[in-house]
C-alpha cells in the first residue's frame, strides 16, 4: 500500500506550507514539551557527570561504571514503548504528568535515603529512566498540534530538550564538589518541580488524537520493514548521541586526567552541538528530505568515531567529538521528520518504538566504552565498533531509499 510522506514540496514541486510555522499550531504546549523534554533529558544522563565522584567513593571498575551511566538509558529505552502506549490511550499531557511526578519522588527519596552501593545506582538508574522514557511523551504532544509541512521543525524544537544534557554537564559536577554528589540528587528536585507546574498550566492535548484501539492493534506498525529501519536509523543517531552524553566525562577523566569539573564542561560542549542542530536537522529534512540528509549524517559521524578512536590530543577528541555530535544531532531530527510522515496515526507508538530503539543504541555504546577500557585497556574498539554501525545505517539507507520512493505517494527529494 502507498503511504504518504512529505518532502517539502507538494506533488507539483512547490513550496507547500502557506500557513506560518507559528500559527499553524500550539506555542504554548510546544514550549511546555520542550521545558519538559529538556529538565526531564538533565537528569536522566546525570549519572554521567557523576560519574568519576561516585566511582571514586563506591570504587568501581571501569565495566562498572560503564554498566552504572547505561542503566538509566537502557530502562528509558523500554519505559518509552509503555509511555508511548500511556500517550494513545490518556493522552500526552496526563502521561507527563505521571511522569514526572515518579522522577521527582524517586530523586527526593535518593537524596534522603542516601546511594551507598553499586547495586543502588543502578536501581537509582531505573528511576531515571523514566525521565528519559519523557521522548515519548514530548514529542507527541507537540506533533499532534502541527501540520505535516511543520513536521520536522516541531519535533526538532520539541526535541531540542535534549540540550538539558548540556544542564548536567555544566552543573552537576561543580555542584558535587561544593555540597557532595548525593547532595545533587536532591537540588535537581527544584528546577523540576518548577518545570512540572510551568507544564501542567501551559500544556494541552491536541484536539485531533486518534481514537484508543486495542493494545494488540498499537504493534500493527511492526509488521511493516519502514518501522524496523526507522528504529534502526534512530538507534545510531540518538544512541550515539545519549551515549556519549553519559560517557564522555568518565572518558575525558581517564583518558586525559582531567578533573570532574572540566571534564563536565568538555562534554558540555559537546553536547550543546549535538542539541542545537537537533531542530536545524528537521528543518533542513523539511526543506531536502529526510533521507538525503541523514546519508550525509551517517558518512560524518563514522568517519568522526573512527578518528576519535586514534585522537592523541585532547584537542584532537574534542574537535571529532563535536563533528560527531553535530552529525548525531542532525540525524535526530531528520529520522523525526520521516516518522510523522509515514506513521501519523500510530505516532505515539512509533515514537515510543523508534526512541526505545534509540536508547537501546545508547545503552550499547555507553556500556560497551566500559567494557572495551577495561578488557583491553583503552575505549578505542568501543569507538570503531560504533563507526562501523553508522557506516552500516548509511548502506541501509541506502538500499531502502529506492523501495520508498516507488511505494511512497509523494517522493522524498533525495
């Protein structure tokens, strides 16, 4: 069966859009998703930060810690296909809600109650998946609002929020230092609690969400291959990008000595590239097509992973990580250009799926970095092995591309 899909143009080759982006849908619901989606995104990688004080005082190995910062990304990566199942169902707006309320008890009862083990960060890790588990919340209930041609730049701004990593970066480890790290489980309940009030008076469901059917009917979209490739394409932008999110202060504190606290303000850095090309990365499918743009994404990140594995300077990895990141961040918001297109009515689900998929990529790469400096005393083949599956996204692309442009009603400009 044909499926529709939107380019940036019209089936005549013109410019399609004739209402404005910012009267063509919500304002305020998508500024309540992007405040959610960025507070929510801080504290689910802020195990990351952490990271090099709480190895210090529970000793762990480098696996360990590897194990530690992927937790919250892998229990994220499942919690998103139960919030994308809660988003069709009660809607987006209760779904956050519940959320987020869940996040800040299990953050207040952390704070109080103390982490004094490595079974207990990872435990803590479950609980912050729930804040990463958010994507599947934000995004649609700011898609719902908005027409197909202002696809790509509502999820891009939606998406955005995961600039709230730069938050955890920037703050986390200073924060540790003064008051100690447990200390900061419990000062990150304030901007969220803020943000849960700012959100529940700002935020609306869209009139227009399909109608509840059967749980069994909300998987249907696995049956088709363009919702396996979509997971796919979305497991190395968006696992790449979370991954070395939650990874690159333990690699900058081993690699190169530095200190937690510059160690969070290089990974901030490169984090914030990654986050404010996420929006761009949709607009720009808008206006050439997802898939072009996600093939030239794919060709960057391998070639940036790859020469990180051998960077002998600290310049050298943060200049290939920044490349990577602003290819990592482009691909996320180009993969959530093509998901709306191709899934609208299952979008809540779709979501759900493509970013549990996602953190699963995530969970992949953060755990692996450990894994790989501790067998074999340096986080290279961790990087290679991560280059090879952006190269192999790009092959994958690449042989769908001719498929999608026979079977889609109007084709992508790729």
């Amino acid at each position: 069966m044909a499926t529709a899909f939107w380019d940036g143009e019209d089936k005549a080759g013109s410019a399609a859009p004739a209402t404005s982006f910012w009267k063509a849908g919500h304002t305020p619901t998508l500024i309540a998703a992007f405040l959610y989606f960025d507070l929510a995104f801080m504290v689910w990688v802020l195990l990351g930060p952490l990271a090099p004080s709480i190895a210090e005082t529970l000793a762990l190995t480098p696996a360990e810690k590897g194990l530690m910062v992927a937790t919250p990304t892998l229990a994220g990566a499942l919690l998103r296909v139960v919030n994308g199942l809660l988003v069709d169902r009660i809607g987006p707006k209760l779904s956050g809600a519940i959320s987020q309320v869940i996040v800040i008890a299990g953050l207040f009862t952390a704070w109080v109650m103390g982490v004094d083990s490595f079974a207990g960060t990872l435990a803590l890790g479950v609980i912050l998946g729930f804040a990463g588990a958010s994507f599947a919340i934000a995004l649609p209930l700011a898609s719902r609002w908005y027409p197909p041609e202002h696809q790509g730049k509502a999820m891009g701004l939606a998406g955005m929020g995961n600039s709230g990593t730069v938050l955890a970066s920037l703050f986390a480890p200073g924060l540790a230092r003064l008051f100690g790290w447990n200390a900061v489980l419990g000062l990150a309940c304030i901007p969220l609690s803020i943000v849960f009030i700012t959100y529940m008076l700002m935020a609306k469901d869209a009139p227009n969400a399909p109608a509840p059917k059967k749980l069994v009917d909300y998987f249907q979209p696995l049956k088709q291959a363009d919702a396996w490739w979509l997971m796919a394409f979305y497991a190395v932008t968006f696992g790449g990008f979370v991954g070395l999110a939650a990874s690159l202060p333990i690699y900058f504190t081993d690699q190169f000595g530095l200190t937690p606290v510059v160690a969070g303000y290089c990974t901030a850095g490169c984090v914030f590239a990654g986050s404010l090309v996420r929006p761009m990365g949709g607009a720009l499918a808008d206006r050439i097509g997802g898939i072009r743009a996600l093939m030239t994404v794919y060709v960057v990140a391998a070639l940036a992973l790859a020469g990180v594995a051998y960077a002998p300077t600290l310049a050298a990895a943060l200049g290939l990580f920044v490349l990577a990141m602003l290819a990592l961040g482009t691909g996320n918001g180009s993969v959530f250009q093509l998901v709306p297109q191709r899934f609208q009515a299952e979008i809540g689900v779709m979501t759900g799926l493509v970013g549990m998929a996602g953190g699963v990529g995530g969970f992949y790469l953060a755990s692996s970095l450990g894994l790989a400096k501790q067998l074999t005393g340096s986080f290279a083949p961790g990087f290679l092995i991560f280059a090879v599956l952006a190269a192999a996204a790009f092959i994958g692309i690449a042989l769908v591309k001719g498929r999608w442009r026979a079977n889609w009603n109007t084709a992508a400009r790729i």
